[in-house]
C-alpha cells in the first residue's frame, strides 16, 4: 500500500565524470543553486544523494518537490551541476538534467530509487533506467 507524502532517497552514480577544461563544483544543486558534492567511492565511482518529498496527487499520478527538485508539475527533474569555482556572469560549466518520471504504483512502497548515469550529457532524452528500493 502507498502511503504520501513521504521522502525518498534519490541515488545518482557516475563511474567517471567527463573532463571539463577548467575549475568547478560538481554535484546535486539545490533551488537556492548551491552544489552538494557527492562521494568518491573505492572504486572510483562518484555517488549523489538527495532526498525528495512524493506526494500523491490523488489520481494514480505523482508530483515531487523538496530543496533539489526543479521543474514544472508535469516534468520534475533534479540537476547534475558543474558549477564554476570563481564569480562568473555564467556560473554553470554543464548541467545535466535527470527527469523523476514516476508513477504512484512504481513508488508504492520505495524507499529510495538508484540509477547509474554516466555517460549522460547536457540534453540528453533517453530514458533513465532506474532500480527501486522498496521496505519489506
């Protein structure tokens, strides 16, 4: 059974991050455009990790919200940024977009969603495939 509101956890992986030629913050940026670094694992990898808040809109559909949730109610997504580390009119080096395309069903009993993303570009539109933590 679903039970919303409530927080889930959102993991990101990337095995490597791509080069970018200059000096930046990479990680999960909030509304208020801070960068919150990720975790450099033993293998190498790097992982994300924010909490979002899913709320039940009442007709089998879902919407998102919390401090690293960006877009419209019909197109959610959270940000993969490379901030610049000096001032800058621009200061965003790349921004990778990672859509939350979810239903109340998929969510139902998940306690966090995971997917890998590397690779993934600025303007990417495939689908992510993400893998679903649910409590037992």
């Amino acid at each position: 059974m679903s039970e919303f509101p409530r927080d889930i956890h959102v993991i990101l992986t990337c095995n490597s991050l791509p080069p970018i030629g200059e000096a930046a913050n990479v990680g999960l940026q909030d509304k208020e455009q801070h960068v919150h670094a990720g975790t450099r694992k033993r293998d190498g990898s790097f992982e994300f990790e924010c909490v979002v808040q899913v709320r039940d809109k009442g007709d089998g559909s879902i919407d998102f919200a919390g401090p690293f949730v960006h877009g419209t109610p019909a197109a959610r997504f959270v940000y993969l940024s490379w901030k610049r580390t000096v001032a800058s009119a621009t200061p965003w080096v790349q921004r990778v977009k990672i859509p939350l395309v979810f239903n109340a069903a998929d969510l139902g009993t998940a306690t966090a969603i995971h997917a890998d993303i590397t690779g993934r570009r600025p303007h990417a539109t495939e689908l992510i495939i993400w893998t679903i933590a649910e409590r037992h």
